[in-house]
C-alpha cells in the first residue's frame, strides 16, 4: 500500500453522486388548474368569511350602540318631566341627597325653594290645558333664565316647581325674590302672553339636614307665601313650624 504523507488521508474518496428516490413526477396542466382553482376558491371563502365577520362586528356595535342610547332614553324619561323636559321629583332627590353629602364634606349651606302659580287652576280653567301648558313651559324657561347655571330646577307635578340651590357667595332669599319678581314679567309663548304672579317658600339646609323635612319646611315656607297674600316668597322659620304642630293639636 502506498504510504502517504503524515496528515493524509489513507483512503481514496470517490466523487458523490446524488440519487433521489421516490421524487414526484411533475404536475400536469390539469393538476396545475385544479390547484390554482382551488386557491382562488379559499381565498375567496377567506375574504367572505372576513367581510360576513366584520359586518357582524359592526352590527354587535350598532346593536350595542341602541342598547345603550335606550336605557339612556328610558333614565331620562324616568327622572324627567314629559311636558317641560325638567327633571321631575326621583331627580330633584337625588340631586338633594348628593347635595346633602356634599355639603357634609364642605361644611356650606345650601337652600330648597317651593314654587307654585297663583290661581293656575283658575287660568286652566278659563283658558284651557293646552294653554296652560304652554304657560308652564315658558314658566320653566323664565325661571331657569333667572338662576344660576349650578342651580336645578324641577316640576313636582300641576304647578308645583321646586328649586336646588347649591351654596353660593349671595343670598338665597334675595335670590327667590328675584324669581317671584321676574315671573311677573308678561311670559310670552307662540302667540300667547302670559301675566301671573306665583309664591314662593325657601328653606336653608346644611350637611346635617333631612332631605324629606328640608322639603316639609318649603312647603310649609310656601304656605305662608299664600296667606300672606301670594305674589312673595318667604323663608321658613321654626315659628312656622310650631303653628301647624298647634294648628294639628287643635284640629284633633
């Protein structure tokens, strides 16, 4: 055997030669179409299935989107007033509890007003309920145009108004008076012009204050408006208070 230098390889290497065992045979030209046909055809089920689920995403949303819009349309009806679109009496508490705790935490009064139209069943009577609905929206709209915009106002039902009046830097009867005095202001509606007078009965509350007696003391507030001759606005004292407690004493 040949003796090869020190590093060599002692064997002989042959050139490799690949052999490729079971190899398909090239596709035919109908193989080919079938297989592009069959390409087109996912591709398009993909792209439907796509477009059908994205239709059906927005759908979900818009379906969401009403559902959302209707229990919002279904609060507001529940806590406002069909006629004037004020928030009705279930508004006007709770408005008064956050009112409440709040000031609890900031240690400032606020007040309650009760409001009414002077002899509005006279002014329905005579002059029918379409117009005296009409003068109870545009009562709404003057009275919101004398108030602060942090103020609320709600319609209890008739002719009864209440007013939420946060703390503020002026006096809470002078600004009732204001109220009762542009309500004698002629109100006009379409073609009708309005002139009323109406009473008005406040009650001062703080953090401590019970909003169901906080509302007793407006409307005991207000009925001394009316005995006083209407067309005013008087603010509730414990006086008041211990005449109606006399007045049940004696009526019993």
């Amino acid at each position: 055997e040949e003796q090869r230098p020190l590093g060599w390889p002692n064997r002989v290497f042959q050139v490799w030669q690949e052999e490729r065992t079971h190899h398909a045979r090239p596709w035919s030209s109908v193989e080919i179409a079938t297989g592009l046909a069959l390409k087109t055809l996912i591709q398009k089920v993909i792209i439907t299935n796509a477009a059908h689920f994205e239709e059906l995403s927005v759908t979900l949303a818009q379906q969401r989107d009403q559902l959302h819009q209707s229990r919002e349309e279904m609060r507001h009806r529940a806590l406002h007033d069909t006629l004037t679109g004020l928030p009705n009496r279930a508004h006007f508490r709770e408005a008064l509890d956050k009112l409440i705790q709040t000031s609890q935490e900031e240690g400032r009064p606020f007040a309650v007003a009760l409001l009414d139209i002077d002899h509005f069943k006279t002014i329905n009577d005579t002059l029918g309920h379409d117009r005296g609905d009409s003068l109870l929206r545009g009562v709404a709209r003057r009275i919101n145009e004398i108030l602060p915009e942090d103020a609320l106002l709600a319609r209890f039902g008739g002719d009864e108004f209440a007013v939420l009046l946060p703390p503020m830097a002026g006096d809470f009867l002078d600004l009732a008076r204001q109220v009762v005095v542009g309500l004698r202001q002629p109100i006009e509606v379409g073609e009708d012009c309005f002139t009323i007078t109406s009473s008005l009965g406040l009650a001062v509350g703080n953090g401590d204050a019970d909003p169901t007696e906080l509302l007793k003391q407006a409307d005991l507030a207000l009925y001394r408006a009316k005995a006083e001759g209407r067309n005013c606005a008087c603010p509730f004292d414990s006086h008041l208070q211990t005449a109606v407690l006399e007045r049940a004493a004696v009526d019993r």
